[in-house]
C-alpha cells in the first residue's frame, strides 16, 4: 500500500490570486509524504482551459520554478493547472488541488495618457471620470491600468480592489507597469461612473538634498487605462483613457505628496470644475506589473496616549512601522484633524529633525453630519509616534488605527533562539524588511529620501531572501536597474536613478547588479532573472575593469565604501578604518567571481572563462598591494579582514593568520562592533569560517554600545541606520543623516539563519541545504524555519543535558548534508525529521583569578569579571564615565587594567583590583 502524497502548486512568485502578469507563469510543487527520502522522478502538469485539458509530462526531480510547459497564454484566458508527482517507492501521487491561473498580459496599448490639462498647485491631485456603459450577458471585465503617479480607481464609488499606492515606483517613461484588475462584479448591466484619484506619488515628487531637490520626471501625474469588456456572444469592446474623459482638481484631496503627507477636506465630495481630460500618445507601450501589489497587511492599536511637557497629545503604536493612519471621528463640519508622525521621542516631544524636508503631516477636515472614517492614500509615513491636534472633543485612542503598508510577500523565514534580546532584533530585522520593501527595496522610510539605494540592498539580499519570497520583487527591480546602468556599465546609487548619480559607480553600491541575481538564483533557483540580467551583471564589472589602472587596483575614485563604520565621526560617514580603494578593489574581484559562476550556470564559457581569468588578476594585484610580508593586511582593520576572507580572496596558507588577526581586532575592541556596511555582513562569516566562533558569537550577544543588541537594550522595535541613531542618554545622534528604519546593518539575520541556526542553501532553490549549527556561548536553543517551493525546511538545537540536540527537517524532494558537531564527517539525509544528540563542545576554563594585572581579554572573556569591572568603575565613575572608560580600552592579550588606566583618578585602579580579586 504506497504511502500518501500529497502535491501543492505555487504559481510564479509575484502573482496574488489568480491572475498572472506573465503568459508563461512559472510553475513550482511542493510534495507532503510521510516516506523517507522521497524524490521525484517525474511529474505531470495538466493545464485545462477553453479547448479542453492537456497534460505533459516532465522527467526527473525538477519541481521549482519549473518553466511554463505549454503554449503561452492568451491574453485573459483562464484555465486551471493541477499536478501530479512520480517516484519509485510510492508510484503517482494523486493530482493537486486545481489552481486557478488567468492571464492579467494584453498587447500592444490603446488608451492616451490623460491628465488634468491647466496650470495647477503641486501635488494637488486630480479625480477623473468616465460613464461606462455595460450590455446584457458581461462574461468578464479587466481594468489595465498604469499612471505617471499614484492612482485608485473606482466603480459607483466602490475601489477596484484593496491595492494601495499603485501602480508603484519604476523607471518611469521607459517601464511603466499595468496592474490588472478583475471589475467583473462591479459591473452589472446599466451605466457606471469610473472614476480614478490620481495623486503626485513618486513620480512628481522633488528629489535631492541639500537645496538641489527637483522634479525628475514631471511636475503633474497623468493616467492610462483599457477596460476590457468581454461579453458572452465573444464580443469584446474597449473603454480607454482620451480626450473624452473629464477631469477635476476641484475633489477633496487638497494636497498629497509622499514626503509632506495628505491634506483632505471632506466638504469637498461632489465637486465640481470638471474640464475635458487632456490626453497625449504613450510612447512606451506599459509592460505587466510584476512586483506583487502594496497592501495593508496589518493594523495596530495604540498601546499608550502620551501627554507631553508641551501639553500634545501623542499616541504610541509600540513598533516603529511604515503605513498611515486610520481616524474614525464625529464633529463639526470644518473642524480639521492635523496627524504629525515621528519614530521617536526625544526630551518627550516627537522627534521630527530626522525626517529633514520631510513634513509627513496628514490634515483632515471634517465634512460634519456624522461619524467619518479616513485613511490618507497616496502617502505613506515611518513613525512608531502620532501626534494629533485639533481632535473634536475627548480623543478615544480605539478611533486611531495604525494601517501597517508594504509590498505583499509570502513571508518564507523565521528564527528563534533562547535569547530574548536576539530574537527581537531578529523581529526588527523582520520589521525593517517590511517598512522598506514598499513597491522598491529603499534605504528607510520615513525622512526625505526612500530611495532605492544599492548598497543598502546588495547587503540585505540575503537575508530579505529567507524572510519573504521577494524573488519578483527585487527581479522587478533588476530590470530598473539595468534601465538605469550607463552606456558603459556604470551602476547609479539609487534606482530609480533619481540623483542622477548614474557615471559616479561606487563598489559595494554597483555589486548590487551582480550579487542581487546572483542571490535570487542561489535562493530562489531564479535562473531566468539570472539569464535576463547577465549583460548588466557582466557591464558593470566591465567599467569597474575599465577604472583600474594597469595594476589592476581601482584607486582613487569616490567610494561610500565601508560607509558608517562606528568610529566615523557623525558628520563624515564615509570616514571609516578599512581602506576604501582596498574595499573597492575586492569588490571588483567578488564580482568578476560571481560573473565568472554565473556564466558557467548559463553555458556561456567564454564569458566564465574571461571573467574568471579577470577575478585571478584581480586577486593577485589586490594580494600583492594590500598584504604586508608578514600576513597582515596594510590597511589593519576588521573590515578589510572580513573582505579577505568572506570574499575568497586571501589563499589558504594565510587565511588562519588573517583570521587569528581578525579576532584579536575584535577582543580587542572589547567585542563592540568596528564595521560598517561592507564589513558587517561579512564579519560573523569570517571569524567561524576561520576558527573563531566563540569571537563571533561574543561580537553577536554583546549590547553595549555600539553593537546589534544596543538599540534592543534602548527599546529599538526596527534596525537603526547608525549604531548609535540614540545615544545612550536618550537623545537623538546629531548627524543630520539618523533614521530608525534602516534594513542594511540588519543583514546580521542571514548568519542567525545559516549558522546560528544552521541552516544554509547549498544548492539553487535549497533543493539541497547545508545545516552546521553553531551551539554558541550564551545560547541554549536557536532554530530556524524555511518555506522553500518544496516545502518547510527546518535546523535547530537546544542544549540537553550535557549535549546539544540537533532537529532536521527536509521536505520531500531535497537533501541535507549535516555537520553534527563532534562528528568526523557530515551525514547526507533525505526528507523526513532526524535528529541526533551530540556531546556539547567542551567550554575552555578559562582564567580562575583576577587582578589589575591579568590581560584585558581575559577579563573581558569572563562575564563575571568583566561585570565586576563595569560595577567597579560605575560606582566610581558614574554610568557616563564607566561606559567612555570601558569603550576606549583595549582589551588586548598584553596589556593590563593597571598598565592602560594611568590617567584615571586615583582609587580607581584599587577599586577595580578590589573587585576582581572577588570574583
Ligand atoms: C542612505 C543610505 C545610503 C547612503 C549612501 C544615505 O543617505 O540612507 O543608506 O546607502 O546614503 O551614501
């Protein structure tokens, strides 16, 4: 009796409901069974549509991603797909549930641009309309639309659908993207009234600083759409934006800008100063929407209303977040609500000088005659903070509801440990990811900027790959990317390349045209993302190639480089201790490595075979420049260390020498980070791929400032743009530069996933994983889950007894390779739950007594001794004068407490020895 099967199918990532932005959907199935090692020897796909069913059938284990295997869809044909799984031990599975696909792709484009044709405010957006006439027997209705800004349409006054700021951020003018909406049901037989709000958004929004802010596109938003109406007899007729729609700026939206916020009068609802719509060609015909749309994915009540010194009344949400807020309020008409949001409070008040020439203020102004509901629409705010003046009467916290807004992505990953200060930076990473995907992967989310930096996502890519499926998100991105890219391979800092930054390459920013694909196809199995951006990948290491000199070091260029590092002053962020040529040069030989890999994935040996040869240079100029005779590196910081490792570039025999200096730099600093954007990802890497993991996890678990775990002590509920965004009294950095909401120092969660954890992708797709747990000092359980297109992958540990326990899950259809710790060789398992017990690693003793004149980074390697320290010198000192103390000493194998305190007051060193010798 075969064991049951059971098989789900998951359509192409981007798509939400049924209907799919592509006419080749990719296919993926997971399979549950409970038979060991189950793998698929084959499959059938069966598509039945109009015309009836057709079945193909696939050979071997393929079963993510698989590519589309009939004929392409017509546009709005629907149909269903089911699948069934082979293998030998268990023979067919029955089929899936049937899923629902239908094609949201038309051709070519009909409809005019349309847009309100006077002079006009900014950013005061426009309502149009349009009488649409529905004959008897509508089979079905779809709206494609896209606008130059943000738009929703309506039908009687009812939304189309619960989308918010659509159609989203792209390279405007050359890819405009057109969502696809069913408006079947709305449109029973009789006359309708379409009408669509369309609002400045991004597109005729002003960006740049310091005084250069501009319009990059257009100052007015215009709109373009085809409503297809499909009748039962096979008619089809067109609805399309032209001159015959009318337009009003007269509607209740005054003013509405993603920066400064929304400004609503309510009185306003019929308004009049309606003037025929003026319409213009489109040029580019639209292409499908591909990144999945922007929702409200959750709502959240204030926990707390503050009365601040200056009398405001503040509601705190609990979780800084990205969004807007919802009021439901009864009063006279008239009366205007003024919403101000912020992400902290500083001295009580909110805290507003971050968000720059952002004003984020949302107005409401009551039509009267009864409660009134309003959210903002066209706007979005970063706050955790809201601030609400002119409220009519007794302010009920249950009328305010923060509406929790990004781009809507399966969520795939999680992380727990026993570490309560861990875990909630792993949720601030989690919420950080959300308030920053918001249709475009952006820096932060609240001041004015929200741009789509590169550097910020070439770092987070990884880690944004486990938490949510953002495979068609940032492919969509991708393509802007390449849109963006000089004629000559220059990658800009932004995309959309709003600053115009496009000539100016920097390394680290530019990599994200290689190693964003590059991460989709490792996690992903996203191969045609990886095909479709390889002229790009291979273009920007082709400039970089062309920045370097005969030597082949990239020198003297501008660089961000290892941008934020902690010592930097706050007013000269790119002022870091690793060198930035030596950064920029190892970059150029990750991503000429990268290129090299990705074109043997794609069959394309010369250009494998050219870049890697380019890589080997590379490396070899960068080893002959940057390393002294002794193994060390020229430019002696944490950074450069991690770079040498995590990137490949230093040879075997003096990897463990540069491992060994790496840890010491870090004892040394008293295990308080010294990285910025470049060496941060890669420092928990290097230190255990070369023996230190005891080193990382201390570096991981410290919380003094500046550390991961610091902004959780000082109640951080998302990752903070600097180390320090508050210091430790509570005030804000001063650095003009300082959110709350920043993903890219995050990217730390990918080491909790891959090795705290122990769960790694070996192969495309993680149809196979590596799990190699690190049973870290100070932890008594970590484990991560996965959801793979094949199903939950799942490594953790806790702590029994004497020994670590070790929990494998594989799903059907995969493998993994475990390393249990103790053990000589890794085990290669098939699906199913394994575990084993293995005998814990044994703790080094350690020193047994203490003194002024034991090595700093014993004392520091000791919690005990180390607190005993801290509480000596707090006593004495004062907190203040205990945390500067403790921050500049180097807690290095040679010198003492005694030897490196001989400027302190007296009684100090006595104090301390006191406290030791207690110990
Ligand atoms: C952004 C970044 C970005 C950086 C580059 C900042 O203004 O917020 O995160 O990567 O500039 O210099």
């Amino acid at each position: 009796m075969p064991t049951a099967t059971s098989v789900s199918v998951l359509l192409e990532s981007g798509t939400f409901g049924e209907i799919v932005m592509t006419r080749t959907p990719r296919l993926s199935w997971a399979t549950a069974t409970d038979a060991a090692d189950w793998e698929q020897d084959g499959a059938e796909v069966e598509w039945d549509s109009t015309g009836g069913a057709l079945i193909r059938e696939l050979a071997g284990p393929s079963a993510a991603a698989v590519a589309w295997p009939f004929s392409p869809l017509a546009t709005g044909q629907r149909g269903t797909v089911r699948v069934r799984v082979h293998a030998k031990a268990t023979g067919w599975s029955p089929w899936s549930e049937p899923v629902p696909v239908r094609c949201g792709v038309t051709d070519g484009w009909s409809a005019a641009w349309i847009a309100h044709p006077g002079a006009r405010a900014e950013q005061c957006p426009v309502r149009l309309r349009q009488a649409v006439s529905v004959r008897p027997k509508l089979r079905s209705a779809l709206l494609y639309a896209t606008a130059h800004g943000v738009y929703q349409a309506s039908v009687d006054g009812i939304p189309v659908d619960d989308e918010r700021m659509k159609p989203g951020w792209t390279h405007y003018g050359d890819r405009d993207t057109y969502a696809c909406t069913d408006v079947t049901a709305l449109l029973t037989e009789g006359t309708h009234a379409v009408a669509v709000d369309l609002a400045a958004g991004w597109y005729a929004e002003k960006f740049g600083f310091n005084g250069l802010e501009r319009y990059i596109y257009g100052s007015q938003p215009a709109f373009s759409a085809v409503l297809r109406l499909e009748y039962k007899d096979g008619t089809v007729e067109e609805v399309v934006t032209d001159g015959t729609w009318d337009v009003t700026d007269e509607g209740p939206i005054l003013s509405s800008g993603i920066y400064a916020g929304e400004q609503v009068d309510a009185r306003r609802r019929e308004p009049g100063g309606w003037v025929p719509a003026a319409a213009s060609p489109v040029t580019h015909v639209p292409v499908p929407r591909t990144s999945p749309p922007v929702r409200v994915t959750e709502e959240l009540s204030p926990v707390e209303v503050i009365r601040t010194p200056g009398g405001a009344t503040v509601l705190d949400f609990g979780q800084n977040l990205v969004g807007r807020l919802r009021i439901s309020v009864d009063g006279p008409a008239g009366t205007t609500v003024t919403l101000r949001h912020a992400e902290v409070l500083e001295h009580g008040e909110l805290a507003l000088r971050p968000l720059r020439r952002a004003t984020a203020i949302d107005r409401y102004t009551l039509a009267g005659g009864g409660p009134e509901t309003w959210e903002p629409q066209f706007t979005f705010h970063g706050f955790r903070y809201a601030q609400v003046d002119g409220w009519p009467g007794e302010l009920d916290p249950a009328d305010v509801t923060a509406l929790v807004i990004h781009s809507d992505m399966r969520r795939t990953g999680a992380f727990e440990s026993s570490h309560g200060l861990l875990d909630r930076l792993h949720e601030n990473v989690v919420w950080s990811m959300r308030g920053n995907f918001l249709s475009i992967p952006t820096d932060c989310p609240q001041r004015d900027e929200r741009l789509g930096w590169t550097g910020d996502i070439q770092v987070f890519a990884p880690t944004a790959s486990f938490l949510h499926d953002s495979d068609a998100f940032l492919s969509s991105w991708l393509e802007d990317l390449a849109l963006d890219q000089t004629s000559d391979g220059s990658v800009p800092f932004v995309v959309p390349d709003v600053l115009e930054s496009a000539a100016i390459g920097t390394a680290a920013w530019g990599d994200a045209s290689t190693l964003v694909p590059w991460t989709l196809y490792q996690r992903f199995g996203d191969l045609d993302t990886l095909a479709r951006q390889f002229p790009s990948m291979r273009r920007w290491v082709d400039w970089m190639a062309s920045r370097t000199g005969e030597n082949l070091l990239w020198e003297d260029d501008f660089q961000f480089a290892d941008w934020l590092d902690p010592t930097a002053p706050p007013d000269r962020p790119a002022d870091a201790k690793a060198d930035k040529d030596l950064v920029a040069t190892a970059h150029l030989f990750r991503s000429a490595d990268v290129v090299a890999q990705a074109a043997g994935v794609l069959g394309d040996d010369a250009a494998a075979q050219h870049y890697g040869d380019l890589a080997a240079r590379v490396r070899e100029a960068w080893l002959r420049q940057y390393v002294t005779a002794s193994g060390r590196l020229m430019s002696d910081a944490q950074t450069a260390y991690a770079v040498a490792i995590g990137f490949g570039i230093v040879d075997d025999e003096r990897r463990d020498a540069m491992g060994a200096r790496l840890a010491e730099l870090v004892e040394r600093a008293g295990y308080r980070i010294s990285t910025g954007f470049v060496g941060t990802p890669l420092i928990a890497d290097a230190l255990t791929d070369t023996g230190h993991a005891d080193v990382a996890g201390r570096l991981l678990l410290n919380d003094e400032n500046p550390s991961w775990l610091y902004p959780v002590t000082m109640g951080a509920t998302t990752i903070w743009e600097r180390w320090d965004s508050m210091l430790e009294d509570g005030s804000v950095n001063p650095g003009e530069m300082t959110s709350f909401n920043h993903y890219a120092l995050g990217a730390i969660a990918d080491f909790l996933h891959r090795r705290v954890a122990g769960l790694a992708p070996a192969a495309p797709g993680y149809r196979e994983v590596e799990v190699r747990p690190l049973a870290l000092d100070g932890l008594d359980r970590a484990r991560a889950t996965f959801e793979s297109a094949y199903g939950t992958h799942e490594a953790g540990w806790e702590r029994v007894g004497e020994g670590v326990r070790l929990r494998v899950v594989v799903p059907p259809n995969t493998r993994a390779t475990v390393h249990v710790p103790g053990a000589d060789a890794p085990v290669t398992v098939g699906s199913g739950t394994h575990e084993w017990v293995a005998p814990a690693t044994v703790r080094t003793g350690g020193t047994a007594s203490f003194s002024v004149d034991t090595p700093l980074v014993e004392i520091r390697r000791s919690d005990v001794a180390y607190g005993a320290v801290r509480e000596a010198l707090i006593a004495m000192l004062g907190r203040e004068g205990a945390s500067d103390l403790l921050r500049t000493l180097e807690w290095g194998p040679r010198g003492t407490f005694r030897m490196q305190a001989l400027l302190l007051p007296p009684g100090v060193v006595d104090a301390v020895d006191r406290a030791l010798a207690a110990v």
